[in-house]
C-alpha cells in the first residue's frame, strides 16, 4: 500500500514538473525604479473606509451571492462619479462608448476594466475611462468582456481581440480607421491588455500606437515575490488573496489550471511568460506596495532586456488601481498627468 501511495505521489510531482515548467525569473527582479512619495491626505483615510465597505458588502456571504454583491459593490464606485463625456451603449461589441466633448473619433483606445476576470465592468470603471478620453483627446471604447465562472477564461480573451480588430476600423459614428489606437487596462484588463499585444505583434493585426497597464496581473504563477511579502500591505488584494500564500504553489497551478481551463505558464494568462520583443511603447504603473509590484517590476525589466519600449512608474503607498478613486486622490491627478505625458512623447516619436 505504501509503494502505491509512493508512486502515485510521485506520478502527481513529475506530471506537475512537465506540466507546468515554470522557469525561475527572479533575475529580473530589483532594479532601479523610482518611486513616487506620497504625502499624507485625508483622501486616502476616505480609500481606505470605501474598501472597508466593499468587504461589508460580501461579510457572510458565499459562492454566488457573495460574487453577485462584489461586482454590484465594483459598479458603485462608478455610479457617484461626474462625468464629463458623452456615453453611448453598444451591442457589437458589448460595452460603451466614452466620448469627451470635442474628442477625436478617429483616435481610439480600448480599454479592458479589472476585476479578478470575474467583477468590474465599464460602469465600475467609468472614474478612469472619462479620463482617459479627456487626456487622450479621443474615443475610448470599455469592453463588457465575457467574466468568470459564467464563461470560460478564453472567452474573455477572444472579446478583447475581436474588440480591438473592430476598433481598428469602426468608430462611434461607425465604419471609420483609427487613425491613433491606445490599448489599456488595469489589475486583470491590464493581463489582457498585454497578452494582446503579443497576440497583435503574432497575428499580423496592425499594432497599437501604444499601451497602458494599470497594476498589471502579468504571472498567474504567483512566484513573485510581492504576492506574499505585500500581503500586510495591500489593503485590497491582501484579505481577499493573502490566504493563497498557505496553499503550497503546485496546487496553486493545478487550481488556475481548473478553474481557467488554461495553465498558468501560457503567456496568454501570464504575458511575462512569452515574447516580449517587438511590443509598442508600453507605460505601466504600480505601487510600491500592492501584491502585484513584481508582476510589473519583472515584466518591465524582461520588456527591457527584449528590446521593447516600457516604461515603469511606481508610486509610493498607493492603493492597487488607485486611478479608480479620481478625481479623490491626489496621486491618481497625478497618474493620469503622467499618462497624458507619456502619449504625448509616444505622438512626438511618431511625428
């Protein structure tokens, strides 16, 4: 009985070795990155109490209801938010339209919410998309993708795809080139943004002008070493994701593998994983304090050693995604200054 017990563990850990293979990439960890300091602000009291209140909202709850009152929480956010553009609903692709007064329609940028693949929505993230239409003088387009657990990870995937080929060619007033495509997303829409452009560069699509990832999940392998030490320090992601770090790493992957329906090497769940040369100019922020700092810290550096044109900017105490709290926080002004600087240098390369 042993020996059956022997081998079948052992069959469990070669299959995992082969399966898996996840290379060490700790040598892109460190390097020199700025960091941004934050002063001490009320505002960041008012953060941290409206966190507090996204975990009242689920407290007691559990499978279905409590995923229901998250994402119902997520919308929220969006709900209390001024906003200046002009929104317009859209059935082909799912999502809507944001258009600031005066913006170019024949600039675009698709933006991809966050949401652990399972919440968020462009409602919940409407503090970011007005932004990003006002700063980038054009059309964005926020993609109601397909979530989990209802649909397949890939399903997801395929939206956004199918969404930036069509983008490339359809406007608000309707068939009409882009003439300046920005893709962009946060947390999770920030893992689609880039495994997209990978597939873009792959697939012959014409490539972006640029790109934009907001505290980028980049590696579901959760080797990092931020997914474990920034647990105490991420007031978002830490009480929701802190507990994985109890769970051994092997059976990690072959939780993502069944829940994703994908492993969590493929560069298509990890684009640290993959091909990192030949990307557009790339601006990818983060703070020095969430869980998810190496995701961008190693992907910055291998872009780097590939030859891509990324950028990394980290700011100092800041909550995962702070640009959602705009125009709140100070420092989340001061992320959209910085993103508004970036394409204009993007445009002056091109001009």
């Amino acid at each position: 009985m042993l020996w059956i017990l022997l081998a079948v563990v052992a069959l469990i850990v070669l299959s995992t070795f082969l399966l898996f293979r996840v290379h060490d990439l700790s040598h892109y960890d460190g390097g020199d990155w700025a960091v941004r300091e934050v002063a001490p602000n009320p505002a960041h009291d008012e953060v941290m109490e409206r966190i507090k209140d996204m975990g009242r909202a689920s407290r007691g709850l559990k499978g279905k209801a409590r995923l229901i009152a998250l994402r119902n929480h997520l919308d929220s956010l969006g709900e209390g938010v001024e906003v200046k553009s002009e929104i317009r609903h859209s059935e082909h692709p799912r999502g809507e339209w944001v258009i600031a007064p005066g913006a170019d329609t024949r600039r675009r940028v698709l933006y991809i919410h966050g949401g652990a693949w399972a919440a968020g929505s462009p409602r919940s993230h409407r503090a970011i998309t007005d932004r990003f239409s006002q700063l980038a003088n054009a059309a964005v387009f926020a993609l109601d993708y397909r979530l989990m657990p209802e649909h397949r990870f890939m399903d997801g995937i395929r939206d956004c795809r199918q969404a930036y080929t069509w983008l490339l060619n359809h406007g608000p007033a309707g068939e009409e080139k882009a003439e300046f495509m920005v893709v962009a997303g946060d947390s999770a829409g920030g893992s689609h943004t880039l495994s997209l452009l990978a597939w873009i560069r792959d697939n012959g699509v014409r490539q972006a002008d640029a790109a934009i990832a907001l505290s980028p999940s980049t590696d579901l392998t959760l080797t990092a070493p931020s997914n474990r030490e920034n647990i105490r320090t991420d007031p978002l992601l830490g009480p929701v994701f802190g507990g994985l770090s109890k769970i051994p790493l092997p059976v990690l992957w072959w939780g993502t593998l069944a829940a994703f329906r994908i492993s969590p090497t493929n560069p298509v769940a990890s684009p640290l994983r993959g091909n990192l040369n030949d990307l557009p100019p790339t601006l990818i922020h983060a703070s020095s304090t969430e869980m998810l700092l190496d995701n961008a810290t190693r992907y910055a550096a291998k872009a780097r050693a590939e030859g891509s044109p990324v950028q990394l900017h980290t700011w100092q105490n800041m909550v995962h995604v702070w640009h959602i709290f705009s125009p709140l926080l100070p420092e989340a002004e001061q992320a959209f200054e910085d993103i508004g600087e970036f394409l204009s240098q993007v445009e002056k390369q091109h001009a």
